[in-house]
C-alpha cells in the first residue's frame, strides 16, 4: 500500500518523519537557548517589580493545560476515535489562542512599564515574541490538522500529520517552561 | 516560457506578498513609532511575506501545500534542461542547480576581488572611494563565505551522497528543493544593497556600525538570516539520509569517508547556524523597532553580538573545511589505489572536530575587550583541535605513502590542497595564540590565512570534487588538458598572490581598508598583477566545464575504475539512481585486495522492484 517504505526493510517513512521532526527540534533548541543566554548576559537576573505575575502564571498554566489536551487528541487518533480526537484538538487550539490573547495583554503593559527601547524590554518582547511566532505557526499547523481530520485523512495506523504538529506543540510548551522562569522569576 | 513558468509565477507571488507584508509594515510603523523613523519595518516585513509568496509561487505550493489544505499535490513533469530552471526534487537536478548557482557566485565574488586588487594597485585613490571599497569588499566576503558554505555540501553533496550510499534520493525531496529555492532570494537582496547605500560592515555585520548604517545592511541581515534556513535544512535532510536511507550492507563503518565529512558538517549547520540567526536576528530588532540589545546607553552591549556571531561563525569554517576534506580524502584514496590510511581514526577526528568546534569560538575576540581571562582557556581549546585536523592530515599523507599515484586533475587539486591547507593551518597557530594574535589581528596576516583556507584548501577542494565528479554528473568527459593547466595556472598563482599578503600585514597592512601607507605599494602592485593572472586563469576553467557540457564526447560509467557505488551506476544515473537495488558487502577503499569487491546492484535490470513505492 501507499503508506509503505520506499526505503530499505529496517526504516519506515514513519521513523524519517520522525527522526526529521527531531532533529528540527533540536535546531530550534539553539535558537532559543541563544536568546535565554542573551538575557542573562545583558540584564542578569534583574526583573522589574512591574511585571504581572498573576497574568504570567495564568497563561503559563493555561498553555501546560493545552499540552495534555493534545496529547489527549493524539492518544484519541491513535485508537480511531476521531470525534474525541477533534475535540481535544479544537481544545488545544482554543488554549492556545487564549495563551496568545493573555501575550498581547501583557505586551500593552510592558509597552507602558518597560517598552522595548529599554534593557528589560528588549529581553522580554524578544523572547516573549519569538515564542509567540511559534505558538502561530503552531495554531496554523494545529487548524490544518483539524480540517484534516474532518475529511478523515487520519487513520489508526496512519496519522503522522498529527502526531508531529502535536510533538512540536508539546516543544513550543517546553520552551516556554524555560522562558517563563526566565522572565518572571528569576532574581 | 514553460522552463520560467515556476519563476515567473514565485515573482509575481512575491511582489503581491510584499505588497501586503509592506503594507502591514507600514501601518504599524505610523501606530507605533519606534526604531529609527526609516522605512525599514516596510522592507523588513514586506520581505518576510514576499519570501513566502516567493516559495509558494516557485513551486511549495503546487508540489506540496496543496497537501495541507486537502488536495493532491501535482506532480511535476518536465525534462531535459528545463528541469534545472523548475522545483524539482531530484537529488540530482538540486545538486547540479546548486553548483551551477555557486560557481556562477564564485566568479562574480571574483571579479569584486579584481576590483578591490585595483584599488589596491597604488596607494591613495586609484578607481573607487572608501566608502564603495568597504561596500565591494564586503560583498566579495559575504558571497565566497557562502560559496564556502554551501557549494560543496549543496552542490556535491547533494548529487553524490545519496548515490554513495545506496539511496535512490535524499529523506525529504520536497525540503530539499526548498533549501535550494529559498537562495535565489538571497542573491537578490545582496545585489541590492549597493542601491541602498551599500553595506560596509564586512560580512561580520558588527554593531553598532550595523545598527546605524545605511538601509543596505538590512538587506545584508534578511539574506544572511534566509541563507541561514537553507543551511539549516539541508544540514536536517543530510543527517535523516544517512541515517535512514543506506543500503543494506552498507554499516558505518563502510560509508565512503565524503559522506561521513557532509554528515559532521550537517550536524554543525543544524544547530550553530540557529545561534547566528539569533544574533542577526537581534540587529535587524534594533534596527526595525527599536530595541537596544547593542546599545550601550540602555544597557545593551556589542559583545554579546561577537559572542553569538561566532559561535555559529567558528564552527561554520568547519561546515566548509569538512566537506573539503572528505572530498579529497575520498580522490586521494581511489588515486592512490590504497585503503584509505587510518579511515576509523579519521572519522573520529570529523566528530571530534564537530564537537570541539563549539568550544573555540572566543579565540576571535582577543582584542575584542572582552574579560582577559577568558584568553588562556580559549588558546588551549583552539590548540587542541590541531590533534584532530592533524589527523586528517596525516590520513591524507599515509593513504599517499608508497601508493600507485594516479595525477589526474581531482588528485592534481587534492595534492593542492593539502600543501595549501598546510600553510593555512601552520599560520592560524599564531592566530590562535594570543601574544602573536594581538598583533596581526585585522591586518593582511589574518587575510592571507583565511585565503588559504578558504580558497586554497575549500575551493581546490571542490575543483577536485568537481573534476572528479563532472562525468558523472553531465555524462560527458572535460578536456583534461585545459584542466591540468587550469590546475597549475591555478596553484602557482595562487600562492604568488597570498604568499607576499602574510609579509604585508606582518609589515602593518590593515585589512578592510581601501587605502595604505606608501611604502607598502611595490609589493601591492605586485600582489595586484599577481591576483589579475590568478583571476584570469578561472576563465580556461569556466570555458572547459560549459564546452565539455554541451560539446564533450561522452564518458564511461566508470572512467576511474573507483570502487565506489556512484560509479557502479550509468553517467549521468538514472531516475532514482540504480536499476535494482544495491548490496553492500565490503569496505569501499579495499584496492588491492583479492576477491574484494564494494557493492553489486542487484538483480539484473528489468527485475521487479522488491520495495514498494511509497507515498510522499
Ligand atoms: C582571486 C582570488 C581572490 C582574491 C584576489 C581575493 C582578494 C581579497 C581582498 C583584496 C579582500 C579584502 C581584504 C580587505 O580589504 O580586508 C578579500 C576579502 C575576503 N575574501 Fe577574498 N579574494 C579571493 C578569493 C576568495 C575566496 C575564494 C574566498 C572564499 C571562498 C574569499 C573570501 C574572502 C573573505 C571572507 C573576505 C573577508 C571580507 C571581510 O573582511 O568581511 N576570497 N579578498
Ligand atoms: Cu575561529
């Protein structure tokens, strides 16, 4: 069938999808890992007394929940439940955009108390903003998947395209784990 | 028109993307007045969406993005020449688009050095002012940096590493032809620059100048940043090859040592080119909104920028240097008609050299101000990878030792290269060491080393590899007269001109620098005509590849009788590379070893084929 290996016996196009997912991971890890060092090296472990930290810890949580409702969607997939798999998908896509819509509140007050032309601001909109494009690109990804499985293009033994938009959501979580701390913690 | 109509099609999808990313530019600009009151968050944004209307337009969309929203991808159809100007993603057809772009770059960075040598010619004035040197000199850099990175890795890389190996193409063709296609872009950006007050900070790209100057580095910075995707994915694609798609039998210890120097460079794009990304990224975040990571004032500091910018740009010698040996590892083997000499020690060494690469990075920064400690450690790091380069180098001599040499023009470029990289490396060591470092850095010294790295030891390496590999590629037999006196043309030149920069720079010749002291003007006069001789020889190498492309007689399978699988194959390979598939059982440098055979390919031609297709 056409899901078969056009490689050699041991290596399904599963485990290339896989391996390529991995190493794309691995890739962005050096992106964020330069700009967490850039913080520390420019601003050290200053943070402003300003910062929201209810608002911070509200859409932290909020994204960790998104997590587990993927890996519900994807656990669903994986049994052919599609109506509950499209459900925890449209569930995380809900999440994400309230994690996003809770980034722009907190950018208008970082705009008022330590706007991008400052030491502070500088770190925060960049880091907050790089991983706000990925958290984009992952609600795209995430919409795409949805509409996908509507037309039924995922099956139980068949359903990458979910699997590795879930994987690189559960990586843009990761990240944030790290940058939240960052921004909102450390002193 | 059909062979342009993928083009055509990205342009227009790129001028409306930029219309609208543009617009959008524009119209955050004038709600939030930030930056530096230029039009550059126009530029910027409306690059970003005219890169993407650029890749959907070329052929993403068609060949792939149809997928995503529910209907089938088309399949491209087209042959013969056209199918270099079109989204392919044939392995082969993106290899040879990759050299065909690098080498037509190469010549083009050449001819700016032609320009730069003239002024030079004499001191004061000769043909330019200050300001369009720096901005020639700067693109001379900044586009031979990138014919080091990727016309090896890119070009031969992609046409014979899955060959090598058995594979029938690259783990993701569709990814593949989009590290090719996001380039054309970056070679447009660069000629604009000097249309937008040049760029004058080297290929570096230093704050704060790069922060304050004309408009043009921006378009330096999007094109360093897109080049960077390129690199990023293809370094994804090589290792998912390698890993995955290797032909039974065909166990790591057999890999052909080229396909083992593109792997350890492919790690090294993966990830380092991330870390420049960041740090360009950050200036073009200065410049476009405001922000202040390079301004003192608010706390920002420049270092961080030359810390970042090298611990991409340090280990990316090693993204061109690897790939170099590994070629010429591979030519100096099969012409000596030798095992290669300590290949497990070798492959050590490429890892190590991979990973020690990361270490190194401040031996740039001596002079930089940065915390005088930090010097000692960072000399001993950068001392220690002498072992392993050292290494390779006495691979390349032991596999030469009492061998049956063979001086063919890949084996005349490899024996360049390993004279040439020795001055090279011999050199660098006092640029490793701080007390002799404090001294020559930014003067002619540092130029003429990282020539003869650069061009002595990457670009001979890939003229061998392209000697090498051109009947394979094209079908057809290049005049090896023409090449053997491009090669000597070529070698001795190339010393007459770098050997006497060392003395310069020595004597205080400052690098970057349109103009010098007087008394340093009979030896740049002789450095000048040195370098117009030099450049000149390139034109017998461009007129052989071009002619013997389209005139020259056709080759065998197999003219160097090598051992390895790409040259088990017909000239050029067929479709998907082999008629069956291939069966590895032995070492693919066993020359002299009774019975020893590399690989067969299957069952006869016309037998069915054991794998099934599979959906892409
Ligand atoms: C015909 C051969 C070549 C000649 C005559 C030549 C000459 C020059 C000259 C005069 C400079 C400027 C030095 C200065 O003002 O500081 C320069 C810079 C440079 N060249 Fe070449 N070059 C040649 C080939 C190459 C090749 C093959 C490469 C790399 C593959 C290369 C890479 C560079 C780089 C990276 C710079 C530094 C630019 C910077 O400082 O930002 N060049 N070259
Ligand atoms: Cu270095």
């Amino acid at each position: 069938m056409a899901t078969a290996t056009r490689t050699h016996p041991v290596h399904s196009r599963l485990f290339l999808n896989r391996l390529g997912l991995w190493l794309f991971i691995a890739s962005e890890v050096f992106l964020f890992g330069a700009l967490l060092s850039a913080r520390y090296y420019l601003q050290g472990f200053y943070r402003p007394a300003e910062l929201n930290q209810l608002l911070g810890l509200a859409i932290s949580v909020v994204l960790v929940l998104s997590s587990l409702t993927a890996y519900r969607a994807e656990i669903a997939v994986a049994h052919g439940d599609q109506r509950r798999f499209r459900r925890n998908i449209l569930a995380t896509i809900f999440l994400g955009v309230v994690f996003l819509a809770g980034v722009v509140v907190e950018w208008r007050e970082g705009f008022h108390f330590f706007p991008p032309s400052t030491g502070y601001g500088t770190i925060f909109f960049t880091l907050t903003g790089a991983h706000a494009f990925h958290v984009l690109t992952g609600l795209i990804a995430l919409t795409i998947v949805y509409f996908l499985g509507r037309r039924g293009r995922f099956t139980t033994g068949s359903y990458w395209g979910a699997e590795g938009v879930v994987k690189y959501w559960h990586f843009v979580d990761v990240a944030w784990v790290l940058i939240y701390p960052t921004l909102y913690l450390v002193r | 028109m059909k062979a342009l109509g993928g083009i055509v099609k990205g342009l227009v999808f790129a001028i409306i993307g930029f219309i609208v990313g543009g617009g959008i530019g524009f119209l955050l600009m004038n709600a939030a007045p930030t930056g530096r009151g230029t039009f550059e968050p126009v530029i910027a944004l409306g690059y970003v969406f005219a890169l993407i209307g650029w890749l959907l337009g070329v052929g993403l969309w068609d060949a792939w993005a149809r997928e995503w929203v529910g209907l089938p991808a088309k399949k491209l159809e087209v042959h013969g020449w056209r199918r270099y100007f079109r989204f392919s993603t044939d392995h082969k057809v993106i290899g040879v688009q990759y050299l065909a772009t690098f080498l037509f770059l190469f010549l083009f960075a050449g001819l700016l050095a032609m320009l730069m040598r003239l002024e030079l010619m004499a001191p004061g004035e000769t043909i330019m002012g200050p300001n369009t040197y720096n901005t020639v000199m700067s693109l001379h850099g900044v586009i031979m940096i990138a014919v080091a990175v990727a016309a090896i890795i890119g070009g031969l890389g992609n046409f014979a590493l899955p060959i090598l190996i058995g594979a029938r193409d690259v783990a993701f063709p569709r990814v593949n032809a989009l590290s090719f296609w996001v380039l054309p872009p970056v070679v447009i950006l660069l000629l604009l620059t000097p249309l937008f007050g040049g760029f004058d900070t080297g290929w570096t790209g230093y704050p704060p100048l790069s922060v304050t100057n004309a408009t043009g580095t921006l378009f330096f910075l999007l094109a360093f940043i897109t080049f960077g995707i390129s690199s990023i994915l293809g370094g994804l694609n090589f290792i998912t090859t390698v890993v995955t798609l290797r032909a039974p039998g065909m166990t790591w210890g057999r890999l052909p040592i080229f396909v083992w120097g593109v792997l350890s460079a492919a790690m090294i794009s993966l990830t380092a080119t991330q870390v420049v990304a960041a740090g360009l990224i950050m200036i073009v975040l200065d410049r476009v909104t405001g922000t202040s990571f390079f301004n003192a004032a608010q706390g920002g500091n420049a270092l961080l920028y030359e810390h970042v910018f090298w611990f991409y740009s340090h280990p990316a010698v090693y993204i061109v240097i690897l790939p170099a040996f590994g070629a010429i590892l591979e030519i100096v083997a099969h012409f000596s008609r030798k095992p290669l000499f300590a290949y497990k020690w070798v492959v050590g060494s490429f890892l190590g050299i991979v990973a020690q690469g990361f270490l190194v990075w401040a031996h740039h920064l001596y002079t930089s101000g940065m915390s005088d400690w930090l010097h000692i450690p960072f000399m001993a790091t950068t001392e220690v990878i002498s072992i392993p380069t050292g290494i390779v180098f006495l691979s390349a001599l032991g596999t030469l030792w009492l061998g049956k040499l063979w001086l063919k023009p890949p084996m005349l470029f490899s024996l360049g290269f390993i004279f040439n990289f020795l001055i090279g490396g011999v050199t660098g060591i006092f640029n490793a060491d701080v007390p002799t470092d404090i001294h020559l850095q930014d003067t002619y010294f540092i130029t003429a080393h990282f020539h003869y790295t650069l061009m002595g030891g990457m670009i001979f390496g890939l003229m061998a590899g392209v000697y090498y590999w051109f009947p394979k590629f094209t079908g057809r037999k290049y005049n090896e007269t023409l090449a053997k006196i491009h090669f000597w043309w070529m070698f001795v030149m190339f010393n007459v001109t770098f050997i006497p920069m060392f003395w310069l720079g020595i004597h205080g010749m400052n690098r970057r620098i349109a103009d010098y002291s007087p008394e340093l003007g009979g030896v740049n006069m002789f450095v000048s005509i040195a370098a117009f001789v030099l450049g000149a020889g390139f034109l017998v190498f461009a007129f052989n590849l071009v002619y013997s492309w389209v005139r020259g007689p056709a080759a065998e399978a197999n003219p160097w009788r090598a051992r390895t699988l790409e040259w088990q194959t017909l000239s050029p390979p067929p479709e998907e590379n082999f008629h069956a598939p291939p069966v590895v059982s032995d070492d693919p440098y066993g020359y002299g070893i009774p019975g020893s055979i590399h690989a067969v390919i299957g069952p006869a031609a016309g037998a069915p084929r054991q794998e099934s297709e599979v959906k892409r």
